[in-house]
C-alpha cells in the first residue's frame, strides 16, 4: 500500500535558525518558509537526494504542533510521511483494519491530499499519508 518516505518532519521552535543549521552548516538545499494557516504551521523543505526533511514551526496560538514542543522544548521528529497511490483506499485500509485515522483529507504542503493516522497506532510514530 505504501510507497516511498515523502519527508521526514521536524517541529523546530525557530524555523530561521533551523534553515540556517540545514542551510550554512549541512549545505542543503533549503525553500523559503511557506505559512499554511490552514494546519497551524510555517514550513520549509530540505531536498535530498532520496526524501525531503520538512521543518515545522507553529504558526499561531492553536498550532497541532505546540503540545509537542512543549515536551520537546528544542524541537525533534514529529511525523513521517508516506506516499500512497490511492487516499481514499488506504483510509479504508487503516479503518478496517482498526486504526485511528485524524480528522478527514485534507490539501497538505504540496498541494495533495493528505491524512494523519494516530501514533498510538504506530509504535509511537505519528504517519501522514500523501497521494501522489
């Protein structure tokens, strides 16, 4: 069902010191922050050779990701992504077989659909399914 990791995402508290460390320090190829109201977030994407590392920074008072840094005061990984071919399939999938999916599909980052399914469902790991 699943195909290749999309991205790996990482909540930072400052995303200008994030793209600094990625940028200057690494070397990597870095995009301008891109703010999507929508999902509480500010991000920007590290392109590698075989994935992207997304960051994430909250992006007003009920930002999803404000909880995890709270108990992650310097940031960490916060979610991976998967692509699948099919959305609406592999919600099907995740609900038979018994695993909590978060809210309904919605437009994500790179303009696809995308759906979270609850870390607790996963080792602890929250996913994020994205069509292609």
């Amino acid at each position: 069902m699943i195909g290749r990791l999309n991205h790996v995402a990482i909540a930072v508290p400052d995303l200008k010191v994030a793209i600094a460390a990625y940028r200057d320090v690494l070397g990597a190829d870095v995009s301008e922050p891109s703010a999507l109201p929508e999902h509480g977030v500010t991000v920007s994407f590290v392109t590698l050779p075989n994935t992207k590392v997304e960051l994430l920074e909250p992006l007003g008072g009920k930002s999803p990701i404000l909880s995890f840094l709270e108990k992650n005061r310097n940031g960490g990984i916060h979610h991976l992504c998967f692509e699948v071919s099919d959305i609406e399939a592999a919600l099907e999938k995740m609900t038979a077989e018994g695993k909590r999916v978060l809210g309904k599909v919605r437009t994500g980052a790179h303009g696809r659909p995308v759906v979270f399914v609850h870390p607790g469902d996963f080792q602890g790991t929250l996913i994020e399914l994205e069509q292609v």
